[in-house]
C-alpha cells in the first residue's frame, strides 16, 4: 500500500494519474496547504520541503517502507517499480528523461509562476513579471507542438512518464490564453490522454479533494505564498 499526501496541483496529479495506471493500491491523504498543514511537525518529518506531494510505500525496497518526496523523483521511482512508462532501452529512455525534465524545469516553474502573477499578484504594478512569464509559457506551449508534430508522444512512440508530468499543466490551457484550435498536435495528444481510464479515474479523485483555498485566512495566503512577515527580502 502507498500513502500518498496530496491535494489538487498538477504536480500533485502527476502521481494520482501515475498511480491509477500501474494500478497499485494506495491511500489518498489530503494536506491542505492553504490551511497551512504543510507546516505542521508530522509532515516536516516526511518531507523537510514542505511540499507535497509525498508518497509513503510500504512496500519499498526491501519490504521496508520507504518515503520519497518531489513530483518528478516519485515518477521516477513508481515507473522502476512497475515496470511501466519508462523504456528499458537507454535511447529509448533518455527521449523520455529529456522532455520529463522540460516539464520538471520549465513548463512547471513557467506555468506556476504565471498563474501566481495572473490570480494571486497585487495590481497594478506587476505587469512586467506576467508578461515575462506569459511570453515564456506559451514559448513552452509551441515547443510541446512543435514536439507533437514529429511524435505520438513526448517521448517517442509511447504514452510515458514525461506525458504523464505534462499533461496535468496543459488541462487549463484556455485560461492561460492558449487556444486548442490553434495547436492541433496538442489537441490531439491531450483528448488521447484524457480518454484513457486511468486518467479518467484520477481526476475524478482530484476534483473530489476540498481545500480552503476560498476562505484561507491572509496570513495563510502570505505563509503560502513567502510574503509578508514570512518574506526572507
């Protein structure tokens, strides 16, 4: 069994849509980070980040359990694992890494950082940092096209770990501006990723998760968020 501690971010539903398709058990349990769980000693224990998601096997190596922390190593990890979404063959597999660390890299920094300026952000006085992260999104976006017109997949051939890292922070592309009627490659590979079962069922799981993001207290949002009297400035 896995304990997976988690809530709705697409960093977070990599590892539900990771974990409903190599079809091991696990346990969903919720960390409210607008409420300021994140903070408390218990998790600082699993993760000394603060961040989730985190997953508890305990089934790990050895049959001892084993807790890993950071989106992109527990895709790693689950995908050695299984078995499943990471090629064996070594080109193969570097196709594969390369573009799992575009999204780790620059798509996920990218993206977050521009719905932070875009929702969270005091306006006016800010527009240089969202143009700056706009721009570079929908750099990022023609890259995933430019990608998709040349393979299947982001990785080659095959659905993987670096489609299954993408694919959560491509589902609100409308509000970031990016239209699917323009990008036909993208179109094509979010509608064959969203009709897959697994994916299905996992977000399903996500959108059932309830946060306090609507009612978090101000001094919620700037723990939250590293401003205020938790600024290090």
């Amino acid at each position: 069994m896995i304990d997976l501690y988690a809530l709705t971010s697409p960093n977070v539903q990599k590892i539900f849509l990771m974990l409903e398709e190599i079809g091991l058990p696990y346990n969903i349990i919720p960390v409210d980070v607008w409420a300021g769980e994140n903070y408390k000693p218990e998790f600082g224990k699993l993760n000394p980040n603060r961040k989730i998601p985190v997953v508890v096997d305990h089934d790990g190596p050895s049959g001892k359990p084993y807790t890993l922390f950071e989106s992109g190593a527990i895709l790693l990890y689950l995908a050695e694992k299984s078995g499943q979404f990471l090629p064996k063959d070594m080109t193969k597999k570097y196709e594969v890494l390369q573009w799992l660390m575009i999204q780790l890299t620059g798509i996920g920094p990218v993206f977050g950082q521009f719905t932070h300026f875009n929702l969270f952000a005091p306006k006016p006085g800010n527009e240089y940092s969202l143009n700056r992260y706009r721009t570079e999104m929908k750099r990022l976006y023609e890259l995933l096209e430019t990608r998709l017109g040349k393979t299947k997949f982001l990785g080659g051939d095959e659905y993987s770990i670096a489609d299954i890292a993408t694919f959560p922070w491509t589902r609100q592309h409308d509000a970031h501006g990016v239209k699917w009627e323009n990008n036909p490659n993208l179109t094509r590979w979010f509608n064959v990723i969203s009709e897959r079962p697994a994916v299905k069922a996992a977000i399903a799981k996500v959108s059932a998760l309830k946060s306090s993001r609507d009612t978090a207290t101000d001094d919620n949002k700037d723990r939250f968020f590293g401003r205020g009297r938790y600024a290090r400035a």
